[in-house]
C-alpha cells in the first residue's frame, strides 16, 4: 500500500484521489470512497455536473479498456484506477 498522510498543503480533493489511488485492499477502497462521499457532503459545489450517468458511462468504459485477465473479478487496484478516472472532477474541466 501507498501511504498517504495528511499534509494541510494538499486540499481535500486532492488527498481523496490520493486515497483513491493508493487503494490496494477492500478496505483501503472503501475508506477511500466513503472519504469522497464526505467531500461531497462538504463541498458539493465541485461534484455538481458529475451525473449518475457519466458515472456509470465512464466506469463501463474504463473497464472495457483493461486488459482481460485469465480470472473473473476485477482486483481492487484496477476498480480504484477507474473510479480515480471516473470521479476526479478536475478530469472534467475544459
């Protein structure tokens, strides 16, 4: 695992993708997203034009475009890199 500690340099979003990133395990995923689900609570403003649909379009896609594996799950270090992809709001800005 990537260790990522707080730097009060770093913003919010910016640790959360870190976390995202550095996913490794179920548990380090999850922690990860219920980090992002608070920074969504508290700073709604940056998520505003993520729709369920882009969400779900940009997953399916990132998916698609990992390499098949002889296995049929997806481990958590790729399922974290689709969702880093997917809901990094600074990847959406002109």
């Amino acid at each position: 695992m990537k260790l990522v500690a707080y730097d009060h340099g770093v913003d919010a979003l910016a640790l959360g993708m870190q976390r995202l990133d550095a996913a490794q395990t179920k548990d380090e995923l999850v922690e990860a997203l219920w980090d992002l689900r608070d920074l969504v609570y508290d700073q709604p403003e940056i998520w505003g034009a993520l729709t369920a649909e882009m969400v779900l379009q940009g997953l399916a896609y990132e998916l698609e475009q990992t390499p098949a594996d002889e296995g049929s799950q997806v481990s958590v270090s790729v399922l974290a890199s689709a969702l880093l992809r997917v809901l990094d709001p600074r990847s959406r800005e002109p």
